[in-house]
C-alpha cells in the first residue's frame, strides 16, 4: 500500500531482486482489481459511467489481513504465498439521489498465474458487501 496523496492510496505489487525492486505487474494491483470487479456480472447492479475512472467516490482497495499464514482464518488451504486477498470498498457520497456502493468485497489474486478469482468461499460474505443507501429524509 503507497500513498499518493492527500487522503490516497494505492496497491501496488513489486518483485524483488536483491536489493532491486521493479513492478511485478503493468499497472497498480488495485488497478486491476477494481477492472476485474467491473468486467463481473456482480458489478451490474452498481451504476458508474466507466469512461470516468474517478467517477466513483471514496474508491479504496486493501489487503485482507491473513497474508502471512495463507489465510487460514478464512478456511482456505492455499499453497504457501501464492494468493494475496484484496478488499474493494467505494461508495457515491454527496449525491442528491445515492446509488448502491460496495464495502470490503473480496477477490483473491494468483501470484503464480496472474490472475484474479472469486473462490466460492466467499461468496457469503460479498454478498453483504453490496450496500443500498436508505433515501434522504424530507
């Protein structure tokens, strides 16, 4: 995780190389997190224009915390080191009529292959992760 500004952050993924590091992928990790979640079926109950990457407010993206015993509270039984587990949270504040928003949907991402799943696992809990704002009051 590197800041990259007032209030930002961003995942970013390096290889090591001695005392060497370079990127480990063509772009921010949460970058292609966030293109994966956009390109699933999920994603279609949410509105965003996509030519406007900063269409969305509060667009934020972690690691889950599990990486250094391969997720085992989560149940999964993973090869050493391979999957890191990324949480996705944004949300529409400030707008006259608020759309639905996601908070810590997960996917898992496969240093070995490059790759980005949703293991059934975690079905449950994105499941919960998708949000309706209550309408303003008049």
């Amino acid at each position: 995780m590197q800041k990259t500004g007032a209030g930002f952050q961003t995942l970013f993924l390096y290889r090591r190389n001695g005392f060497e590091f370079t990127s480990a992928t063509p772009k921010p990790l949460s970058e292609m997190a966030w293109d994966y979640f956009w390109g699933l079926p999920a994603s279609k109950k949410l509105r965003r224009d996509p030519k406007e990457r900063d269409s969305l407010s509060h667009v934020f993206a972690a690691l889950v915390k599990g990486l250094d015993d391969n997720y085992a509270w989560l149940g999964q039984h993973w090869p050493d080191s391979r999957y890191v587990v990324i949480s996705l949270s944004f949300d529409a504040q400030g707008e006259d009529k608020p759309r639905p928003y996601i908070e810590d949907w997960w996917c898992a991402y496969d240093l070995k292959t490059g790759t980005f799943t949703v293991p059934a696992a975690f079905a449950a809990h994105n499941a919960q992760a998708f949000t309706s704002p209550r309408p303003k009051r008049k």
